[in-house]
C-alpha cells in the first residue's frame, strides 16, 4: 500500500482532494435521468427492457413467488440459518433501544401541543446483487422497519440468471419482508419511487448500491425520501505497533474486497509498523479469492499516513469522515470523544469490522464518502415520521394574540393577523 509521510496539513489535503473526487459524474447522471424518465413513463416494460439489457436476463413476472421464498428457507443450510437467526437477535435488541415515542405537553394552562410518532406506510430495501449476495443487509434493513411500524416492506434485488441466491430469500423471510421483486440498478429505484404495474410506490428508499444506484436515490429524492447517498466501502483504521500488522492488513482487506473503488485506510504514528501492515497487506492478497477487486482497491484508493502523534491520527480520520472506523490502540475506550465523524466505530483489536457487518447487532448501512459528517447508520428513526399537534382555549389564546398579530404585522401577512383578530 501506498506509504504517505507528508505534514499533517498536507495529508489533510490530500483527503480533501479525494473527498472531492467523489463528486458528480455527468455522464452517469444523464444515464441514470434517461433511466428513470423511462420508467416512470412506461413502468414495466421498461423495467424488462434495462434489465434484459444490463442483467441479460428475461422477465415475464418480477415478483418472486412465496413459494420459492418458503421452499429456500425450508432448506437453507442449518449453519447459516443460525447465524441468520443470532443476527436477527443481536439487531432487534439493538434497535429496540432506538425507538421512540410521542410526547402531550400540558404544563402551560389552557395549552396543549405535542407530537406523534408514525410509521412510514411503505418502504423499499435495496438489496446488491452484483458480486456477491448480501443476505445481512436485508436483516439491518428490514428489522429497524418493522420495530418502526412499517407495514409494507418492498425489497428489490437484481434478477439473476441462475435465479437469487437462496440465502437472500430466507433471510427476506426471517425478516418480514412482505414481497420481493427481480429488478436491480437505477431501473429498481425508478420502481419503487414512482411505481409501476407491478411494483408498488413506497415512501422511503433504503439501502447501498453502486454508483448508478446511489445518483437513482439523489435524483428521486423530493419524490420519495432516502436514507442517504451511498458510495463504495470505506475502512479507517488508527494503529500504533501494539497492533498486530497481520490483523490490521485482514481488517484492510474486509472492505478492499468489496469494490476496486472502496477505501481500506490506515493512519498510525510508527513508520516501522506501517511497513509491516504494507508488507502483509501484500502477502494477504495473494491467496484472497477476490484479489483483483482488493488489489484494485488497495492500489487505487487506499493509503498508509505515518503521522507524528495519536492526536495527529484522529485529527486526520475526522476530515476522512470514513464509514467504518477502527481504533487499535491500548485502552481504546478512552479515545471515543475523540472521534468526532464515523459511521461505525470499532474499540480494540478484538473488534474486527466484519463483526459489525453481521452478528454485532449495530447497523450496517452507513455514510459513506465523507457522509458521516452529517448522516446517521440506518436506524428505527429512518422508518419513521413525526406529527406535531397544537391545541388552546380561548383565554390562552386571547393572552398571546397581541405577540401573535404583532409578529404577523412586522412580517407584512395581515391576513395572519386577522385570523387570529377574528377570534375575538
């Protein structure tokens, strides 16, 4: 891996310059415009039409029937199904702790205000297909929907040649999902956002994806709500040489393996320990199944920055803002106020992030690209919206009219102050 020893104002610019090589692409975002403009004004055929093109795969019927779903859990592989099931478990407890309740203040006489929580009526799940299955994405995607309330959870995934992988619909089932649909890529957002024949129209998209999937969400967004703008995989780590520079390097490749674009990211104050973790990084990708995709990753995105102190370190990783985020460093713990912008944090050596990805029970679906500096990992409160309620009593009113009219006057709406005049 590259090895980056430059001052920390120069390291921190050298971030700054990738954050903004994350930037728009036109001619994906052009694509992606076509794509949608065609599927909301001919629904399905134009979802069999992109997905005959970009998954070469023909579809007569893109819901999958609750028989495949039921015979596919029927006989998943018992393993997995318990991993499945300890997931599920360590996700709902977690999540539970999320949830959130309404609130009636009646402290002011003759007053009272308040504010319901609801649940969002329908959701859509985004789940890849690509290079790999993602059945834990359905289980952090679908569990904080249901804690929510939500009674319509729509999942989308692309269709495969071979059909979708087992595992993916017994996970669908163990989750609650409601009904699953073959589409994938810009043409499945297009779906879910305005609707078609088929699939129906949801209120709030969730879910990663690949670039032409994330500029889909950021185009329907106002039509429907998100979650956020996903981008490819990132992994932070802060080490000094108490680490293990063969655990460091394993953890690095857990998210180069992702996509040739994710980020594997190291920042550590000792030179010696840097070498070390590029030396095993090295010596790792030669027996790694997805090499390509890593190497790629590791080659192309990825750094080593030896910096001069720890303060240093974190200094540098809050202006990366990465997805997931590692501290291998002794007494971890007291190193939390410190982090100021990361999706997930994981405190010790123990805590590798794959540990995260599947068992843990915190969510999985992060801000990616910088994002954690103003996104939250998917949770409860995505699935949910909040209506705010006013209620007062003639003699409460008549004590607040002259603020009331008073404020509507200065900001030129007489037609305010009138209704609250018309009262007396």
């Amino acid at each position: 891996m590259q090895i980056l020893k430059q001052p920390l104002d120069e390291l921190l610019n050298q971030v700054a310059k990738r954050n903004r090589q994350q930037a728009n692409r036109p001619d994906v975002e052009a694509s992606v415009a076509g794509i949608l403009a065609d599927v909301r004004q001919d629904g399905d055929a134009a979802l069999r039409k992109y997905e005959k093109q970009f998954d070469q795969v023909d579809l007569t019927d893109f819901k999958v029937p609750q028989s495949v779903i039921d015979d596919a859990y029927d006989n998943c592989d018992p393993k997995l199904l318990a991993a499945l099931k300890l997931a599920q478990r360590n996700i709902t407890a977690y999540h539970k702790k999320e949830i959130t309740y309404g609130f009636v203040d009646a402290e002011q006489k003759g007053v009272v205000r308040g504010q319901k929580v609801l649940p969002l009526a329908a959701v859509g799940l985004y789940v890849p297909g690509g290079t790999a299955a993602y059945p834990s994405t359905i289980l952090m995607s679908a569990i904080p929907a249901k804690l929510a309330g939500v009674k319509q959870i729509v999942m989308v995934t692309p269709p495969q040649p071979a059909g979708i992988n087992p595992a993916v619909l017994a996970a669908a089932k163990l989750a609650g999902v409601s009904a699953i649909y073959q589409v994938g890529g810009a043409q499945a957002i297009g779906a879910l956002a305005y609707g078609t024949q088929s699939i129906p129209k949801v209120d709030k998209i969730m879910g990663p994806g690949n670039i032409f999937v994330a500029t889909a969400k950021k185009q329907v967004f106002g039509q429907v709500s998100i979650d956020m703008i996903a981008g490819p995989s990132e992994i932070g780590i802060i080490a000094d040489e108490t680490a293990k520079a063969q655990q460091v390097a394993a953890d690095l490749l857990s998210q180069a393996e992702h996509d040739k674009l994710a980020r594997p990211m190291l920042v550590t104050t000792s030179a010696a320990f840097a070498e070390a973790v590029s030396q095993a990084v090295d010596e790792q990708l030669v027996t790694l199944p997805r090499r390509e995709i890593a190497t790629a990753s590791v080659n192309d995105q990825g750094f080593i920055a030896v910096v001069a102190n720890t303060d240093d370190a974190f200094t540098l990783m809050n202006a990366v803002a990465p997805e997931h985020l590692e501290i291998q460093l002794a007494n971890p713990m007291t190193y939390l106020n410190q982090i100021k912008n990361a999706g997930s944090v994981f405190l010790g050596t123990t805590a590798s992030e794959p540990l995260g990805d599947y068992v843990a029970g915190p969510n999985h679906i992060l801000p990616t690209s910088g994002t954690a500096r103003f996104f939250s990992p998917l949770g409860v409160y995505d699935f949910v919206k909040r209506t705010q309620f006013i209620q007062y009593t003639p003699e409460a009113l008549a004590k607040e009219a002259a603020p009331i009219t008073t404020l509507a006057r200065v900001e030129g709406l007489e037609g305010h102050a009138r209704a609250i005049e018309s009262r007396f």
